[in-house]
C-alpha cells in the first residue's frame, strides 16, 4: 500500500472545486492532484502509527486562520490553493485541512460533508455510509462529520484498497462576512484505520486552534 496516499491525494485535495458551485463538483476530485501514481514497492509493513503520540510531540503548521500539529517526518502538501495536506512517510494515511471563503455561512457545515462524502463515492466502488457521531468537538466548536468507506483501486495493486475516510466541516466564524468554511478530511486503509486513528489523526485533531 505504499504510496497508497498519492492516489488517494488525487481524490481528496480537487483543484479548482468550488463549495459554491455544488452542481459542478461532481466533475471534480475531491481532493484534486494531477498525473498518475507510480508503482507502489511492495513491503510487508502497512504503518507505523505511534500509539503514544500526543499534541506535545507535533511540529506546528499555520494556515489560513489556524494553526494545527502534525507528527514529526509527516510530508506538508500546499500546492494546491486553499489546501494542506500532510502524509504519513509510507503515504498510506493522510489528513487534509481546507479553507473556502463562505460569507454569512451560505453553504452550512452539513452540507460541505455531504459534498465531501458524494465525491468520495463516485471515484470509489462498494461505498457504504459508516455510522459516527454527527457532530464532534474541535477547537471548542462543533462541527458537523460524516464517514464512509469504498474500494480504491490503486496503480500497481492487484486488488482494491478499502479506504475509509471520515469528512468535518464548520463554518467559521458563524454568520459573518468574514465567515470561512473549514473542512477537515483524514483517511487511510481500513484495517489500519483505528490504529492511526488513535496514534496520529487525533492528537492532530485536538492541535487545532483557530487563530481569527
């Protein structure tokens, strides 16, 4: 699976996909990239995922009206505008953070999932919807989630990968002109999905500070 994250990049980071025009993010990937993956080198290891990671031991990272931590060797993407995506070093696990100007909030925070979430399921196959908590707490607010998985196929690979992907999203700050949507999206193989869940992507979670 490595380089599994070059793939999926192509999926979650779409270039040029507006939260405005939803009637057209459908011809877009959700999380954007160009080109084709390589080749993965086979390994016999799927990831290391620090089980004893925690907030103190991230390298921090400013974006766009936030500040958020990442595990130290973890790969930083900013090419594409109003994105940042880190990977893990085997480029099986990602997490992205975007931010879309969203005046008064005119596209709510469960919507900006749902979007996210119908993306997903056209470029995968075998989506199934994943029961969570429709709202969770990042930054002292709360913002609205979804998940699922869905079978990737990736270059190189004889079979598909089933990935699974959970999608957070908050309008920030509400009802403003000023306001921004924020969407946070995490993702890696599903059978390995709890144990970087718990060892990376929420200690990146609980690093989240809005910063206007």
């Amino acid at each position: 699976m490595k380089n599994l994250i070059k793939q999926l990049t192509r999926l979650f980071l779409g270039a040029g996909c507006s939260l405005i025009l939803l009637s057209v993010l459908s011809a877009c990937n959700l999380f954007g990239g160009t080109g084709s993956a390589p080749t993965p080198t086979p390994t016999s290891k799927p990831i290391v995922a620090s089980s004893t990671a925690s907030t103190g031991n991230l390298v921090s990272y400013r974006g766009n009206g936030y500040v958020i931590g990442y595990p130290r060797g973890w790969k930083v993407d900013t090419s594409k505008p109003g994105f940042v995506t880190f990977s893990d070093p085997q480029g099986i696990a990602y997490l992205s953070v975007h931010v879309q100007p969203n005046p008064s909030g005119l596209i709510s925070a469960p919507d900006q999932v749902s979007v996210g979430l119908q993306l997903f399921r056209s470029q995968v196959t075998h989506y199934q919807p994943v029961s969570v908590a429709p709202t969770a707490t990042v930054a002292g607010e709360q913002w609205n989630q979804g998940a699922a998985t869905g079978d990737l196929r990736v270059q190189g690979q004889p079979n598909p990968v089933t990935v699974k992907i959970v999608v957070l999203a908050v309008n920030h700050p509400a009802n403003s002109p000023q306001t921004q949507g924020f969407t946070i999206a995490y993702a890696t193989a599903q059978e390995i999905f709890e144990l970087a869940d718990q060892g990376e992507f929420q200690p990146m979670l609980q690093s989240f500070a809005f910063t206007s």
